[in-house]
C-alpha cells in the first residue's frame, strides 16, 4: 500500500506569503519556506510567532536581532528562533534562506503579520 502523505512541491508553482516567502511541503507538524532574493533594506519590524523557527542561508547575508543579540547570517550559517521570542531581520546583501517551522507558519494565520 503507498502512503498517500508524501508530497513533492515545485517551488515555481508554491504560494507566496504576504511577506514574499514561498510555502514548500508541509505536513502536520513541520513546514518549509523559502524565501529568494530578499533585498537589503531598514531593518524589518519585531515580530514573535506562535511556532518556532529553523533557518539555513543559501546565500547573502542579513542581521537577525533576537533577544538582545544580533547575528550576522551568511552563505552556509543555520539558526533557532524559539516560539513566541520577539525578532526581527535585517537584508544587508540579496538574501536567500531555507526555514521551517514547527507548526506549520502558515496554518491558521500564523504567519499573518
């Protein structure tokens, strides 16, 4: 019998969050996003989320201010932003990075700014 579950997502066809992140697969307790070309810009609100966060950099480099400290996320750096702690990023060159969240961000609102 094959598991009806497994999915594959071409990222060309994913949705786009309001904030420019694409939604790849996602199951019931883990989802991927990808976020591609993000500009450098003033650094973004401070936001805290109701899932927590795991991030890899594909390339570029931007800030990532997170309970008082400021990392500096480059071409092959990985990062936890716990549940609910208040961050923000900061583009500081063209940015592309891999996350996923658990829960999905993007169930029931959670990813709405």
């Amino acid at each position: 019998m094959t598991d009806s579950t497994v999915q594959k997502v071409d990222s060309q066809f994913s949705p786009t969050g309001e904030m420019g992140q694409k939604y790849l697969a996602s199951g019931e307790t883990v989802a991927m996003r990808l976020w591609e070309n993000e500009q450098p810009a003033d650094a973004k609100p401070a936001t805290q989320r109701d899932y927590e966060t795991v991030g890899y950099v594909l390339q570029g480099k931007a800030e990532l201010h997170l309970a008082g400290q400021v990392l500096v996320l480059k071409s092959g750096d990985s990062w936890v932003v716990p549940m609910g702690t208040p961050h923000s990023y900061k583009i500081l060159e063209s940015f592309s990075a891999i996350e996923a969240t658990s829960p999905p961000a993007q169930v029931h609102g959670r990813d709405e700014s």
